[in-house]
C-alpha cells in the first residue's frame, strides 16, 4: 500500500510490479483498487499458450508461425488476469500471450523472467519478494526424467555417439553424487546435434529441454538440480521490496537509499554449535546428533518445521519425520521434514511453533564456486559474499518465514550448526539470540 501511494505521488505510473508467483498479483490488485487504479496480471507462455506442448517458450520461438492462435484481436476488452484472455482468445483464435502487451493498466504485475512489453512504457519497477534476485535459479529434475528424455532423443533419431554419452552420464549420476560436468560425456559436436533434435521435437510436441539443460549440474540421489546465476535488474527507476535482504545486498542491488521497517518482535533464536552440515564432519555420528536433538525439540513444542539442506541430510533425518516435503493435514503434529531451496520453502504459509534449520544452506561448493566466477565477470564487488552467504543467509530466514504466519506469535528458531555463528551480528537484526 505505502508504495503504491508513493508512486501515484510520484505520478509515476504506469509501473510494472515483479514477483516471483503471480498469487501475489491479486494481494497488488487489491491494494491498487483502494487507490483507484487498475491493475493487470500478466502471464508467461507457459501459463497462457493455448497449444498442447510440452515446452510453450521454446515452441513459440521456432514455430509460432505455424500456431493458428498466433495473431492479435482487433480488440482487447478490459482484463484484470491473463486467465480472462486466454479465455476469449480460445473463442475467438488469437494468442493471449501477445494480447497482453495491448491491455492499458496502471500496475502490470508479471514474473520476474517474462518479457516486458506493456502497451504504455513503464516509468517504474517494483521488484516484490526482492531476495529472489540475489539466489540463483533452480530447476529440478529425477534421473528417471533424464532417462526418459534420452529415449526421446532415440525416437528422434540421435546418433550412437550422443546416445552412448548421455547413457554414460546417466551411469554415473547413478553412482555418484556431487558436481556432474556434463561436457565430459558430451561434446560441443554432440550438443549441436542435441540443439537440433530439439528444435526438430518441438514440432512434434516434445522436447529434449530436460537434457539441454545439464550444464552446471548438481546429484544427489534421484534428484538432478540444473542451476543458473542470479539474473540482476537493470530497469530503473525500481523499488526493491524485502524482509529478507541482509547487509551487503543493497551493494549488489545498486541500490541509492535504504528504508528500513525495524521488526517489533523477534523470534527467540538458539544457534547449535556442537553440530554441522559441513560436508568433510557430516557422518553418521553427527546425523545421530541431529537426530536427537530434533526429537528432544519435538517433545517440548507440538508443531516442528526441520528444514534440510539437502538431500544428503535429508536422507539421515527421514526416519524421525512425521512428514516430509508435503503440505500436512490442518491440525497436524509432529515434525514436518523439508528441503531448504525446496518447493515448500518459500510462498507457503505452514504455522509451526519451532523451525530448526538443520545445517547451515549453503550452495554446493561447486555450484558457489562457479556463481562466484560469473558474479565476477559482472563487476560484483564482493562475488564470494554474494555467491555463498548472502544466499545461505535469504535462504534461512525464508525457512523460518514460513513457520511464522501469526506476528504475535513467533516460533522458537534453532539454527544448528556451528557456523551460523560468523553472522552472529547479521542474525540479530532478526532474531533475540539467546
């Protein structure tokens, strides 16, 4: 509300609000209504196209002239959600995705990564949920996809040396976790071809994105993490809008000037330091540790958020759990096991009365390692900061965000690992550490 007062002030409309899920689009809409002013949600190619296939971005951008909805309507009746447009669009054979650059709002609200092109230029940005620029972006596959998408390629006519390196790939992903590169199993030549089967299967309705996408590759078990650097803003004049930026972002964010809200009631914060994570000291010995300390947690509170930083973890911590990586019934009890980063770390509110980050959520060395070096080339000042514990740091306070859904309620937080206590001084600006 208060920015959206600022901009009218500012007689800085039309502006385009950016968030992370589009559920926060009607929260934006609703705010506006008081002022008076419309607002439109936009959605991606995904959400929107009209077309049943599996990848919509890529199929759009090499055979969208063969698409019977690819035109515009002679007119665009007042919208306030992309959902009504592909509705008429349906009806009457033109595209909504496109529709959308001709409805006239004062706040567009879209995802972060669509495309900007609103029927009057911007003179603002509002990023919401700020904290997501500063965290590389995911995308999670099973080896069983992977598998999956390679016998695609053979239906598609891939040669025995793409095949025998992607069957090799896949081998060793079954044997091993940590950093794949995928580039040792398949040459630039190999991926050339791969690019244009591809590009071959989208006119068919199929897609070998899962298998583009191993580049910068994490394992662990079944599940392959395919990451991405941060993509950082460039549009200006922007508001960044977070309770999760910690000290160091604004350098990063190019911010010119810092309005802070002090909170007006901190969560009571334990950190752990007998034990770690940290993947040299995590053994059997250790998890045993954890174990027991989430269970003696769990017989003093009833509801119990452990967050894991990732699988590995999440594997020793299994038996303890009540759930694990679920939204639980209504009244439930017990303890409710999640992965940090996870689906259900972020935009679900799930009211607890502990949240215990079971091990400092770093990245993977690797992966921090290599969003450092890009980080780098984009001039950061500090890459190793920005790469490793600015978002180690967003990543725990969003885990203990989705415990916290009443103010005046907070849960107890425990932070067990040693090294949450290098950001003692960070911590406290959220937390009353005991």
């Amino acid at each position: 509300m208060t920015i959206i007062a600022a901009l009218t002030e500012a007689k800085l409309l039309p502006a385009v609000w950016l968030v992370r899920s589009l559920t926060l689009g009607r929260r934006v809409a609703e705010d506006a209504a008081l002022w008076g002013l419309t607002t439109f949600i936009a959605g991606g190619r995904e959400r929107t196209c009209l077309l049943d296939v599996e990848d919509a971005n890529d199929y759009c951008k090499y055979y969208r002239y063969k698409c019977p909805y690819f035109r515009l309507p002679l007119y665009v009746p007042h919208t306030t959600s992309y959902a009504e447009l592909m509705e008429k669009g349906r009806e009457e054979k033109w595209c909504p995705y496109y529709a959308q650059d001709l409805v006239r709002a004062d706040i567009v609200v879209q995802n972060y990564f669509r495309r900007m092109k609103p029927y009057r230029a911007p003179k603002a940005f509002v990023y919401d949920e700020a904290h997501n620029l500063l965290l590389p972006r995911e995308r999670t596959y099973t080896i069983s996809q992977i598998v999956e998408a390679i016998a695609l390629a053979k239906q598609l006519g891939a040669s025995e040396k793409l095949l025998r390196g992607l069957e090799s790939l896949v081998r060793y992903m079954l044997v091993r976790d940590g950093p794949i590169d995928a580039t040792l199993y398949v040459d630039e030549a190999c991926m050339e071809e791969l690019r244009r089967l591809h590009v071959q299967g989208l006119e068919r309705g199929l897609s070998l994105r899962r298998l583009l996408d191993l580049s910068v590759t994490y394992v662990e078990g079944e599940r392959v993490t395919v990451y991405a650097p941060p993509g950082l803003p460039l549009f200006r004049p922007v508001v960044y809008v977070s309770a999760t930026l910690p000290p160091g972002s604004e350098a990063l964010l190019g911010t010119d000037a810092i309005i802070k809200v002090p909170w007006q009631i901190k969560p009571l914060c334990k950190i752990v330091t007998s034990v770690t994570t940290r993947y040299e000291e995590f053994d059997g010995r250790m998890a045993l540790y954890y174990k027991k300390l989430i269970i003696k947690i769990g017989k003093e509170y009833r509801r119990v958020l452990v967050f894991a930083p990732s699988e590995r973890v999440a594997r020793e911590l299994r038996g303890i759990a009540t759930f694990e990586e679920c939204e639980p019934p209504l009244n439930w009890e017990g303890i409710l096991l999640l992965r940090a980063r996870g689906r259900y770390a972020e935009g679900v509110d799930l009211p607890a009365d502990a949240v215990v980050i079971a091990g400092a959520p770093y990245l993977p060395p690797s992966v921090g390692e290599w969003i450092a070096r890009q980080l780098k080339r984009a001039g950061a000042a500090d890459p190793v900061k920005a790469a490793l514990d600015i978002p180690m740091l967003i990543t725990t306070l969003q885990s203990v965000g989705r415990a916290w859904r009443d103010p005046k309620k907070p849960p107890h937080v425990v932070l067990a690992d040693y090294r949450f206590e290098r950001y003692s001084n960070v911590l406290a600006e959220y937390f009353t550490l005991e």
